[in-house]
C-alpha cells in the first residue's frame, strides 16, 4: 500500500509539469505520465484523492476552436449538456483536478490536430478546384511527401464538384449566341 502511495504521489508531481511546465518539459511530462500510468495501471482519476470542483477558464481564438473546446469538455467530464460560462472568447467549466488534467490535455492535442489538418483541407480544396495559375515551361518542385500529397487526394475525391463557370466561359457562350 506505501508503495503505490509512492507511485502515486510521484505521478502527481509529473502531473503538475504536464499541466503548467513551458514548452517541451510540458510534452515530455505528458508523454512520461502516459506511460508510467499505462505500467502501473492507474488513471488521472486515481491519482486524484479530492472531489474537489474549481472553475476554470479556457481561451479559444475561433468559432471552429470554441466547438473543439465544448466536444473535449464533454469528453473529459463525460456529460452531454454543457455547463459553463461564457465571457470575451473564453469558457468557464467547473472541474475536478483529473477533469481538468484531461481537457487541457485533450484541447491542445486536438487544436493542433485541427489546425494541421485545416492546412490539409486547404490544399485539397485548391487542388480539387484548380484554384491556381497554369505556369509554362517546367513546374516547381513539389515540397511535400508522398504521405502528404496521398491525404489530400483523398480529402479532395471526397469533395463535392464546384458548380462554378468562369467568366470567360461565361463570355464564349453569350458571343456564340449573340452572334
């Protein structure tokens, strides 16, 4: 029992880090936690010995990051409803240590995500669209990978087709009937 009281408080203290370290000492904290959780088999909620609420605040810079923020909040504390305030782009939930440990973990891995793959959609879409200037002579080297340029062919195929006709095709018509 004194041993797993040992694990624990020491998993909290990394815990800490994960949450309020700068930078990479914070994502290795988190990587560190992780695993030493998967090798003793605990939980955030077990490393929690309060039911202890506080209210905390979460920050977003956009409509899309406000919806990431609500889905993570539903995932951490494992309601349907959400419950919390609203004020100047910034949300207020009541959480437990452990519910907060999760979303903060889970907010910033899937704003990362979404961001990277808002990148990717971009691509796609000019792609799938032609949405680019036709250059002569020789095309410039393509600065992405193999991986890279496979998702956006299969981000772009699964585009709806753009119902779109350009001014200039617009023009050839109207003179072949005027004409």
């Amino acid at each position: 029992m004194k041993a797993t009281e040992t694990i624990k408080d020491k998993l909290r203290k990394i815990a800490k880090l994960a949450e309020l370290g700068v930078a990479g000492e914070k994502e290795n904290a988190k990587r560190l936690l992780e695993r030493l959780m998967a090798k003793y088999g605990l939980t955030i909620a077990d490393l929690s010995d309060e039911v202890a609420t506080k209210i905390c605040k979460f920050t977003y810079r956009s409509k899309h990051e406000r919806q990431i923020l609500i889905q993570c909040y539903a995932k951490a504390s494992g309601v349907t409803g959400v419950r919390c305030r609203e004020i100047k782009r910034a949300l207020y939930f009541e959480l437990t240590w452990p519910q907060r440990l999760e979303l903060v973990s889970l907010y910033s891995h899937f704003r990362k995500l979404f961001k990277k793959e808002t990148e990717i959609f971009m691509q796609a879409f000019v792609a799938k669209h032609d949405l680019y200037g036709h250059s002569e002579g020789e095309q410039a080297e393509c600065p992405l990978s193999h991986d890279e340029i496979m998702q956006i062919a299969h981000m772009a195929a699964g585009m709806k087709e753009s119902e779109y006709t350009s001014t200039r095709r617009q023009l050839k018509s109207a003179e072949k009937i005027t004409c």
